[in-house]
C-alpha cells in the first residue's frame, strides 16, 4: 500500500517527518520543502550569495548564471517544445505573475472593441487582474468587452460547449485554470482550445498543477500561450514563481520597466524543487495524491452528513475523463451541522491541518465556507484512514 519511493521521499521533509503526531493537509495554500531544497539555499546564501546581472566578480557571475539556467529549467520541467521562442519571468507568486500578463501584455494587446473570457469562481488571482486591465484601457478610451468563462452547472469544471457560443470574431483572450483549488478537478484545458480555435490567446493559472501532475507543453492538448505558477507550492521558496510565455499570438512579452533585484535565493530554491520534482517524477505524484485523494473522496461521500463540494460531487455527462483522473489531490468538503470553521478547529485538536474558509475564490461573500483537505507526495494512507476515523466520529 505505501511503496518504497513514497516513503523515501517523505523522509524528505524535515518538517514533516519532526511531527508523526501532526498530518499536514494543506498543501494547495504551500507545499513543505525537502531536504534538498533548504540546503541548496543554505549553500547559496553561504558560498555565493551576490546579486544576478550586475558585477562581474566570481559570486556575482555564478549568481547571474544560476537565475539563467534556472529560466531553462523551467521550460524543460514544462516539457517547451519550442525553448528557443519562449521566455520565462520570475514573478514573487502565481498572483503577481497574472497581475503582470494582465498588465504588461494584455494592455497593450486589445484594441477597442475586443472580447476576453475570465473565470468567475476561481481564485480571485485569476480574476482581479483581468478586470483591472478592462478598467485601465476604459481610462484610455479603449472598451473592451469581459464576458464570465462558463461553468457547467454543480460540476466544477468549464462549460465547454457554452464556451463555443461565447467565442466570437472579437474575442482575444480567455484566461483559464488548470486544476481548481476548491474543486480540486482538471479543468480539461485540451477543450478550451478546441472551443476557441487558434488565434485566441490562452493563459493558463497552473498554481494547482505544476508540480502536481505532468505539464507538458509539448502535448498538443496543451497549447496554451502562458503559464503562471506559485515556487512555494512546488516546493521552492516562498516569494518565488514564474510566468512562461510562448511569444507565438500577440507581441513578445517582455515586462515593462526597470526590472529590480530578482529573488535569487528563491530562484536558486525553485530550480532545486523542480529537479527534485523531477526526480521523483509529476507522474507518481500525480498518481500518489489521486489515490489518496479518490480513497477520502469515495469514503467521505458514504457519511451521511457530509456533502463534497466541486466536481467530484457531480461528473459532467460528456466528461471525457472518468472522476478518478479529475480528482487531483484536493477534496473539498462541509458538515451539514458543524459549521465549517469549527469543522477546522476540531480537526486541528486531532492533529490535522486543513483550510477551512472561502479560500480566495473568487465571488465568495464568505458564508460559503468549507474545509479542504489537499495532498502531496508526503501524505499517506494512513493519515487519510485517520483523518476519516474523526470525520465518521462526528457523522
Ligand atoms: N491561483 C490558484 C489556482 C491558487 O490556488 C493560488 C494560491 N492559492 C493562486 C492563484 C495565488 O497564488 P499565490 O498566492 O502564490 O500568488
């Protein structure tokens, strides 16, 4: 039941394995960091520590060379087709790295008249910025129309054939999500792109996935022209996450203004977690935390006072994709009586770290609070089994 891979890699994680008595369940807010990636960053700090771009000393070359080859390292985890055409960003987060598409590339990109897409039950990362950027061309006279990407009714996932009709000779853009943070479902971005054809641009929010299940860009169903992603929630540093653009639609993306001293420690950690990702291979993860993810779910929907919140509650009937492979490692749940804020707390009291709140989706008024349990590798069976033993005891 817990093959040998998966008990390595958790021993990992120092945090992780100093608290058997704790099951940390929150890995969609921040993944933990193993071993590897706090010493890499120790002996960066302790050996070269300079800033990137500037100087020409020995520490300062070997910082400049580490955030370089890290922008590559980014595009060979994403599997880049094409690395001589892209570009990567280093932003602080996948929140400042939408804000800065929206606002260094979108901006520039609409002209009067045009027609974007956005997701309105989302994160509100992937909300916000779009709308901001409607507001700043409005200032310049340049109208644009922002219509809601459409959700199917209680599943979770994009309303693709919706999304057709909505499509028209003006729209540009639509902004998409990857997997989603509360419903933890694949939102089959493959079908996005055949909705809107070609020509429109796409820019993927792969907080959830990156680091979670294999990105490739190279896979055709894949086509999307921007990818933003948190470093801490694939195991880098806090403070860390790029932006990878294909440069194909529209003009080269190239922020705006003086770009001022890059997180280099971040850097450094991002390029160490995504080799350490690597290493174990998004594909296990991927499997691991499905497993996990489908054994809770499948439980879970058996007690009674128990009601699963997102896709996993009700499968689209023309899902191409059977619920096991769209549950990816986040259950979203509440208690009929137990309001979910002190569903939160009582798990906390038995050792357990969840979300329970709204969780920054977007158009939340608060009163919709649940409890999420999100996985990683480090996660096991038996933590689920006993997070499931306190659940039933209060069903
Ligand atoms: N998008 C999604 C889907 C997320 O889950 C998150 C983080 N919860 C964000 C964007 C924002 O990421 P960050 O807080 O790292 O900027």
């Amino acid at each position: 039941e817990r093959p040998l891979w998966q008990q390595e890699a958790r021993e990992e994680f120092p945090i992780v394995t100093a608290h058997p008595e704790l099951a940390y369940l929150d890995s969609a807010a921040t993944s933990q960091k193993p071993r590897a990636v706090l010493e890499a960053v120790q002996t960066y700090l302790t050996t070269s520590n300079a800033n990137a771009g500037r100087g020409t000393y020995p520490w300062a070359n070997r910082t400049t060379e580490l955030v370089e080859s890290t922008r590559e390292r980014v595009k060979e985890f994403l599997h880049d087709p094409e690395p001589g055409r892209s570009g990567v960003h280093f932003t602080s987060g996948a929140t400042e790295g939408l804000r800065t598409v929206a606002r260094d590339w979108l901006v520039p990109y609409l002209r009067d008249g045009d027609e974007i897409l956005v997701p309105y039950a989302d994160h509100r990362a992937n909300l916000d910025p779009w709308l901001e950027a409607q507001r700043l061309l409005a200032e310049r006279g340049v109208q644009v129309r922002v219509q809601a990407l459409p959700y199917q009714a209680g599943s979770g996932d994009y309303d693709h054939v919706a999304l057709r009709q909505a499509v028209g000779p003006r729209t540009r853009f639509v902004a998409a999500t990857h997997v989603h943070h509360v419903y933890g479902g694949d939102m089959n971005v493959h079908r996005i792109r055949e909705a809107v054809g070609p020509d429109v641009a796409i820019c993927l929010d792969a907080a959830q996935s990156v680091g979670h299940l294999p990105v490739h860009l190279d896979d055709p169903s894949l086509d999307v022209d921007f990818v933003v992603f948190s470093g801490h929630k694939v195991m880098a540093l806090p403070g860390s996450g790029a932006i990878w653009a294909r440069n194909v639609r529209g003009p080269a993306f190239l922020p705006e203004g003086w770009q001022g001293t890059p997180n280099t420690a971040g850097i450094v950690s991002l390029r160490v977690a995504l080799d350490w990702l690597d290493a174990i291979g998004p594909e296990r993860v991927a499997h691991w935390t499905t497993m996990l993810s489908t054994r809770l779910t499948d439980r879970l929907g058996r007690l009674r006072p128990y009601e699963i919140v997102g896709c996993q509650a009700s499968l689209p009937a023309d899902s191409a994709l059977p619920a096991e492979q769209r549950r990816r490692g986040i259950v979203t749940f509440r208690h009929r009586d137990i309001p979910s804020d002190d569903l939160g707390f009582i798990l906390f009291s038995h050792g357990f770290m969840v979300r329970a709140d709204s969780m920054c989706q977007a158009g939340s008024d608060g009163r919709d609070a649940s409890v999420r349990v999100s996985l990683h590798v480090y996660n096991t069976v038996e933590e689920i089994d006993r997070l499931l033993a306190v659940l039933a005891s209060l069903a």
